[in-house]
C-alpha cells in the first residue's frame, strides 16, 4: 500500500470517529496538544502523525489504534 493512501485512510478514519465522539478538530487537537491546522491536514492525508500522536488521538476518539 502506498504511503498516500494510508495516509488518507488514516485520515478518513480520524474524522469519522471524531465526529461520532462529537468533537470538533480545534478540541481534539487540545486534548491531545497538537494545532487544529495539523489536525485539519491529518484529516485531508496531507500530513504523518508520529506514532505517539496516533495513540494520543485513539485514546481521546476512545478507539483501538488500527480502528
């Protein structure tokens, strides 16, 4: 699989559960200390989340991490 398209499956998928949670990007970027503008660019696949940051945000979407 090519790094793009994980990187847009991830992103897709942050969203989604953000949403369910209902919570909007400038919220969940607080919780987890990170700017909305990276959350924003997550969620479009434009950006990489270190793997720590990954886990941050599963723990706050309240989600496994290969969710």
């Amino acid at each position: 699989m090519a790094h793009k398209a994980l990187e847009e499956i991830i992103g897709r998928n942050i969203a989604r559960y953000r949403e369910v949670a209902g919570l909007t990007q400038a919220t969940l970027a607080e919780k987890i200390g990170i700017s909305t503008a990276f959350v924003s660019r997550v969620e479009r696949g434009q950006k990489k989340m270190k793997v720590e940051t990954l886990y941050a945000t599963a723990k706050v979407l309240n989600v496994s991490v290969d969710a």
